[in-house]
C-alpha cells in the first residue's frame, strides 16, 4: 500500500509536559527479533536486539535529529523507502547511550517514536 511512499523514523518530545530526558539525550534504536503481535503480561527475558539502526541526540522540546554515519537508519532526516517494510510488523527498542541517561515518555500521548509516511 505504501511501498512506492517514503518513509521517516522519528523521535519526538515536548507535547507532553511529563516527558523528559536527562544526561547525554543520545539513544540507540534497534529493531528486535521478536516484535510483540499481541498485548503481554510478560516478556521474553535476554536481549532480543536484532539490527541497529542509528544513534539519535534526543531533544527535550522537538524531534530528535540523527547521528550521521552511525547506522542504516541514519540517513539524511532518518528517511527511507517504505517499500523495505510495507506489511511487515517490526518491532524496536531505544536504549540510551549513557549510564546516568533517562528518556521518558507516554505512549498516546504524541511523544515517543513514529514512522511518518510521504
């Protein structure tokens, strides 16, 4: 449906006043090998990190900006064609680069990731 649209992963904060970040506000985003299909209780224990896909600088009142050369996400603006994920499910994780790093968000709420489709 989307396959001939481009596609941009984005990382937002700000429109909620209770998301933050403190520390260096640089992650990594990850896909993982086993995306969740379905609400969970639980979850797998271990580390279920499959590809990397880039290293963000997290902004505490916008979008996130990516680190040129640090993935195959890392793009110009983290835009790439949807035909490389059109009908798939993928799932991700974010994981802060420091050890004194906290990102927070709630999700539906508008701040957190996002695929945007143009």
């Amino acid at each position: 449906m989307y396959s001939g649209n481009q596609c941009q992963l984005v990382f937002d904060l700000g429109s909620d006043p209770t998301s933050y970040v403190t520390g260096t506000g640089k992650a990594q985003l990850f896909t993982t090998i086993a995306p969740a299909t379905a609400d969970s209780e639980s979850w797998p224990s271990g580390n279920l990190r499959n590809q990397a896909l880039g290293t963000i600088d997290v902004n505490a009142y916008g979008r996130a900006s990516w680190e040129a050369g640090s993935g195959p996400g890392a793009t110009v603006e983290g835009k790439f064609p949807c035909s490389m994920i059109a009908g798939q499910i993928y799932g991700g994780e974010i994981v802060p680069v420091g050890d004194e790093d906290t990102i927070s968000w709630t999700a539906g709420k508008g701040d957190g990731p996002k695929i945007l489709v143009f």
